[in-house]
C-alpha cells in the first residue's frame, strides 16, 4: 500500500517535470552534461513554442487519410485493396502518435487540441489520452528512468534476438488488449471495487514494464480519464451490436482491427530502438539515461514513416522533453553543426534503423549499464518511450 502511495506521488510529481521545458540544473552524478544542456537550450531557445496550426493541420491530414483510406481499402476487393490499406496503416500510427505529444504539451499550449485527438482518434481506437497521460512522464522522471518503476522500460538490449522478435511481434495483440480494456473490463470494473482498482493500476497505462503499477489519477484529470473511458467502452459497445445486427459490415471492422495490429507492431519496432535498453534496474545518472536513448534521423521521409511525430529524435526529445515535435528536427541539425565532434550528443545517434536495430540485437554480448536487479520479460504491446 505505501509502495503504491509513493508511486502515485511520483507519478503527479513527474507528470508536472515533464510539462516543463527542460531541468535547468542536472543532479549530482550528471555534472558531464550540464554544458551540453545548458548550450542546447541556448541553441535553440526560439523553438520552444508548439505551433497550434501546426499541430491541427497534421492531425487533420492524417486523420482524413487513415479513415479515408481505411473505408477505400473496405470497398475494394482483390490485391487492390492492399495499396489503401498500407496508407491507412501509416496514417493512422502517425495520427495515434500525437498521444506522446498530448503527455508533454502544456496545459493550453494548443487549445482543444486533446479533445479533438481523443474524438478523431483516441476515442475510435480505444486508445484514449488517459492511457498515456501520467504514466509517460514516469519514464523521464530522472529517478525512475530505466528501473522496476519505469512503466517504459525492459532491460530487451540484454535479451538474445529472438527473445526481442517475439517481444515486438507480440504487439500485433493490441487491438484485442484494448478491446478487453474496454469492452468488457470497464462494465465489469464497477461492479467489483477490488476489481476497479487492479483495472486502474495494471490495465490503464501504456507500458512494457509489466512491474508498473499506476497510481491514482490526480483530482484535476479524475473527470475527464472518466469521460475518456465512459466513451471508449460506448463505442466499443455500439460497434459491436451494430455488427452484430448486420448495420455494420464486417469486413471494415476486421480492417480496422488489422490496421490496429499493424500500428501496434510499428509502434513496437520503434520502441525497440528508442533506448538501448541496457540498465538492469539501477537508478542511472542523466549521462548514463542520455547515452541510453538513440536519434535516428535518417532520411526524413522514411524514417518519418516508422518514426513519425519526431520520434526519431529520441535522444534529443529526453535532453530538452519540452521541445515540440515540429522543432526537433531543425534543434537537431543546429547541435549537430555547434557541438564538437567529441560532444556526448553525437554518440546518441544512429545512422538508419537497421544500424540500431543491428546495435540492440549484438546487445546481449555487451557489458550491461548494471546487473543488481533480476530481468523482466514481455509485456503489454504499447509505449511511446
């Protein structure tokens, strides 16, 4: 009971640190980085503010091509309907993606703009904002990055590569984990408290660490996690009678569903490569969780496709979390061209996914960050890292 008092505790106390642009002093143990922080804030300070037309007019985009796409793929039998199919896919992980986005933007940064996410895309797909909120901003919390209390964290760059395969092939279950949620656990929830309590706590977060227990909400969000929830299992309901009674068509919510898997095994891929993964459950030093994480940048175009929303920057995005995605790009390029050769910020960079995925596969012949605490095996098949 205290352990999960605490845990709730850190969990509000990360969730402000995280809406925060950046901690303008690093802890002890961190000393090595405080230069580099402080020259990447001065470097680009002027892109700090999220630009709301930005954030609506991809959305927008993105939401009207991955439902467009996804109906056109519905209506067109054979071969054919593969080509909309895969455009409704990418689509889609990129419109789901914002959820990251929604965890870090400060209240009334982009007005509405979670309202509008969570009625276009969260709401539909069972995977509301409550989901994500909260429970991401643990995995920054300094103090909790990379142990048993990082919701986002496995020590996988330890595990042999079938072990991580298996681990990313599993998140192809998405769908049918949020349909549970849900569907049938959320009704279910209200008759028991006990019952409601362990919803709470171990299927109301999108982690990998299946040690990770949420705590309870904060009294400010309490009302709107439970609209979020209220809509998502009325949803889920009328879907399923309206398919049920032949109003609805089968074949688009067989689609749909296959759409979600695909999103969840995209997503599930990148997560392998957002972090080395090497800590054992050891606090670490902010060096030690910089050097965890990896940028990716690539070629924008592809890897926007299995990185999308900036989630390439990965590396960038733990150094200054506050930064919008539209402006990790261009902060990238700017610390690329001032920082010296030496500077710890070009060691976080890969040069393609396959050289990062190459990397976390020979991980397991690699000296581990520690050893102290026991490894953690597969768990549920969503996080935005």
């Amino acid at each position: 009971m205290e352990e999960s008092r605490s845990q709730a505790r850190s969990e509000v106390h990360a969730g402000l640190a995280a809406r925060t642009q950046a901690r303008a002093s690093p802890p002890a143990g961190s000393r090595s980085l405080e230069p580099l922080v402080k020259q990447a804030h001065a470097l680009v300070a002027d892109l700090s503010r999220p630009r709301p037309s930005v954030y609506y007019a991809d959305l927008a985009l993105s939401a009207t091509v991955a439902w467009g796409a996804l109906l056109a793929s519905a209506a067109v039998r054979g071969p054919g309907a593969a080509l909309p199919f895969a455009l409704a896919v990418l689509a889609l992980y990129r419109a789901a993606s914002f959820i990251h986005e929604l965890s870090h933007l400060r209240p009334g940064a982009v007005p509405g703009f979670s309202f509008a996410w969570n009625t276009v895309i969260g709401v539909p797909l069972l995977l509301p904002s409550m989901l994500y909120i909260g429970v991401h901003a643990v995995h920054h919390a300094r103090a909790h990055y990379g142990t048993r209390r990082d919701p986002e964290y496995l020590p996988i760059g330890r595990w042999p590569p079938w072990k991580i395969a298996v681990w990313v092939l599993h998140a192809a279950l998405l769908p049918a984990g949020l349909v549970l949620r849900f569907l049938v656990l959320a009704p279910l929830s209200l008759l028991h408290p006990g019952l409601r309590s362990w919803v709470w706590r171990k299927a109301s977060g999108l982690t990998i660490n299946p040690a990770f227990e949420r705590g309870p909400p904060p009294a400010a969000l309490r009302t709107g996690f439970l609209l979020q929830e209220a809509a998502c299992c009325a949803w889920a309901l009328a879907l399923a009678l309206l398919t049920a009674a032949g109003a609805v068509p089968l074949r688009p919510v067989l689609l749909g569903l296959g759409a979600a898997s695909a999103v969840g095994l995209l997503n599930q891929l990148r997560t392998a490569v957002a972090h080395r993964f090497r800590s054992e459950g050891e606090e670490l030093t902010f060096e030690e969780q910089f050097l965890d994480s990896v940028n990716v940048p690539g070629r924008s175009l592809l890897t926007g496709l299995w990185a999308p929303v900036g989630l390439r920057f990965h590396a960038l995005h733990h150094l200054l979390p506050g930064l919008p995605y539209h402006a990790l790009g261009a902060a990238h390029r700017r610390l690329v061209a001032a920082l010296p050769s030496g500077a710890s910020y070009h060691r976080a960079n890969e040069a393609s996914l396959r050289s990062a995925l190459f990397r976390l596969m020979r991980g397991s012949r690699a000296p581990a960050i520690n050893r102290r605490a026991p490894s953690r095996g597969p768990s549920a098949p969503w996080s935005g890292s």
